[in-house]
C-alpha cells in the first residue's frame, strides 16, 4: 500500500549514506524529468521531492519509499 504525504510533511528515508530526513517540496502526479531522468507519476503513485534538512540536497521518491519523521 503506497503511503500518501503532503507538501511541508517531515518524512526520513533510507539513502545510500544511510537514513536521510527532510520535507516535501512538491508532489508530482504527471511523469516529470528529474535530473535528467523521466520519472513517472500518477495520482495513485505520486512521487515527492524532497529537500535533505541537514545538506539541502534534493531527491525524488515514491511514497512506499518514506516515512514520517
């Protein structure tokens, strides 16, 4: 079941540095490019981008992938 959030949420996720918070910028529910890659979107599987609180870095992904911090 994916998990829905919205813009401002605090969510954490695993990353290849290990686990990563921050807050929704956008929900994207059409396909989008993202740096340099089509991500596809719906509004039953939204994507979020979201902004890392401690580098500013921002990353996009699929609800199942976050939780809420």
């Amino acid at each position: 079941m994916t998990s829905t959030f919205s813009v401002g949420d605090h969510v954490r996720w695993n990353s290849e540095a290990g686990h990563v918070q921050g807050r929704i910028t956008k929900v994207h529910t059409e396909d989008v490019e993202f740096k340099g890659r089509t991500r596809h979107c719906s509004p039953q599987a939204p994507q979020y981008e979201i902004e890392s609180d401690r580098t500013g870095h921002v990353a996009m992904h699929k609800g199942d992938a976050l939780t809420k911090a």
